[in-house]
C-alpha cells in the first residue's frame, strides 16, 4: 500500500479526532481469550519478554505495570499452539478465560512432596 497524502484541511480535523478518541483506546485492556494462537496474543499483548516451551506446552511472559506489587510478569499458556490459561495482573492486560491464578488469591506456602 502506497503513502497518499491528506489534505491540509483535514490535518487538524484528524489530530483532534485522534486526541479524542486516543485516551479511551489506552484504557482497554488488551485481551487474550482461550483457544487464542501465538501469533494473535502477541498481535493483542505485543512482543513477550520471554518465550519458553517444554513438550507440547509454550509459556510466554510479557512486562506488568505492577511487577513490585504483584511479584510475577503477565504470562500466557500455550497447550499446542492455543491459549489454555494465562495469569493477567497488569492494567494493560485482561484475560476472557478462567485463570489458574486469579488476581483475589493469596500466596501461600505450599509445602514440598515427600518423595
């Protein structure tokens, strides 16, 4: 596709159009959803951190606004190549399904298994 220039007339038209509507867009969270491929929760949540993978499950592991707070980055589970799960505790980012670690649960200590 070709870079056509606008008219000048539509300029500030289109700059306050943008202005407007910009603010609203950045309080969405993105959203991942079960059943969701790779390629659609990196074009939802960007760029991972992280990318991990071990037999037919892939982790990855993307950047959270409240890494202190919340003691673990945003994470997303891939069982063959679809979302099955992800922990989403920034503001930036929302999960449609039900979470194995939903943002209400207290750690606690869980114990070793005895061999």
């Amino acid at each position: 596709m070709r870079y056509r220039a606008q008219p000048l007339a539509l300029a500030p038209a289109l700059a306050l159009g943008l202005a407007l509507t910009a603010p609203a867009a950045a309080q969405e969270p993105a959203t991942v959803r079960p059943g969701m491929s790779e390629a659609d929760v990196i074009a939802s949540w960007g760029e991972p951190l992280a990318r991990r993978s071990r037999g037919v499950f892939t982790y990855l592991h993307f950047q959270t606004d409240c890494l202190k707070e919340c003691g673990t980055y945003d994470v997303v589970i891939l069982e063959n190549g679809q979302v099955v799960d992800a922990i989403a505790r920034s503001r930036n980012h929302r999960y449609d399904g039900v979470s194995s670690s939903p943002a209400d649960r207290a750690p606690g200590f869980t114990p070793p298994r005895a061999p």
